[in-house]
C-alpha cells in the first residue's frame, strides 16, 4: 500500500550517520567486520568513509563479535551503541541506532558495516539530497537500481521503532512509495556488499583493479 505523507517546509536537515554492524556473519563464519581490507579493516574503512562526509555524528550498533571489534577496529570519534538483541534480525539493529540519534538531528543514514566501498561522496550526494528536499526517504541508485545507504527523515522514525524481525528500513519503501527521492549515482559500489567468501575475494579483485 502506498502512503502519502505531506513533506514539512522547515526542518533540521542535520543527519547523523548508524553504522549496522551487529549481524552474525553466519555465511561467512567468522566477523566479517574485521577481514582486511585496504590499511583496515571492512568495517575500519567503513568508519573511515563515514568520517570523512559531511555526517552529523557517526553511531556505530555492534552486537555479534562486539568484544573482538573493539579491541581491532579504531572508534575515535564514534558513539558506540550494543545491540544486544541483534540475534532477532536486523530491526532490532535499527532501533538500537535511533536510541543514540539526537533529538536535533533531522534524518539518519542507515550505512551497511560490510560496504566499505561506499565512500564519502556517494553519502555526500544523499546528505545533499535530503537536504534539498526533506524528502522522508532518500536513497541512491545505479543504473536504475537501488541500493544503500539510505537516509530516513525523522518523520519515520516511530515507523522503524515499531518494526520487528529481521525486517530493514526496506520494508518501508513499500508504504511510502510515492514520498521516496532516488539518487543516481555512476557508483555501482552501492549494490556490493559482503555475505560470502566469493564477495569477499571479488571486493579483493576489485580493488586489485583500480
């Protein structure tokens, strides 16, 4: 069912970066936020990417391998948040994110922790886009195709607080429809993220060839 919503004329367009980063690695069986990758880690250099836009705050939400995470990757400057129900699926993920967003902060960016190939300037292209539009939700497509991060304006926020399961922010997409801006980008890196070995070894290649 498509939902419409009217959009506001003024709002905080601040955005604060959640970094979802709490998931099992059940594929790959071992954390996957810590493979290596580039002087990093996957996660390390999601951060790092994070970091470097225009993002209000960066929030990181880890759950399992949390311990190990911590002793390896550098969290200097991110707020760190435990997501101790993150075996329930990845709304539980969600909302232990927003628990740490600021009442002054207009949208959140839900970043994937196993896409470190999205750099600053696609999260930058979003941030422009909200801002421009306070639109409730912004995300980025390639080629016509959708893929992440994905900004959420503060308006779906109780939306995502009722979610449970292992549903993402994705099931919303569905409901609001006809509210959504899309942003074209020619980086196809928001499509590639990281669940098996193959993954794994093609984000190696890829980054072999650049």
């Amino acid at each position: 069912m498509d939902t419409k919503i009217a959009l506001p004329k003024k709002r905080d367009c601040r955005v604060a970066g959640v970094i979802l980063a709490a998931g099992s690695s059940s594929r790959i069986g071992r954390v996957k936020q810590l493979l290596a990758f580039r002087e990093t880690t996957v996660l390390g250099q999601v951060i790092e990417n994070a970091a470097g836009s225009v993002l209000d705050t960066v929030i990181l939400v880890l759950g399992h391998g949390a311990e190990e995470i911590q002793k390896v990757v550098r969290l200097e400057g991110v707020t760190m948040v435990m997501n101790e129900a993150h075996a329930l699926g990845q709304s539980t993920s969600l909302r232990a994110g927003l628990s740490a967003v600021s009442a002054k902060t207009g949208g959140v960016m839900f970043i994937l922790g196993d896409q470190p190939l999205v750099g600053p300037d696609v999260m930058n292209s979003l941030i422009d886009g909200y801002s421009r539009t306070r639109a409730p939700i912004v995300l980025p497509t390639h080629q016509g195709r959708r893929g992440n991060p994905v900004v959420i304006d503060r308006t779906l926020f109780a939306r995502i607080e009722s979610l449970t399961g292992d549903l993402g922010a994705r099931v919303l997409f569905e409901e609001y429809a006809e509210a959504i801006v899309e942003i074209e980008t020619e980086d196809d890196s928001i499509h590639f993220d990281l669940d098996t070995w193959d993954d794994y070894r093609n984000l190696l290649d890829r980054e072999g060839s650049r």
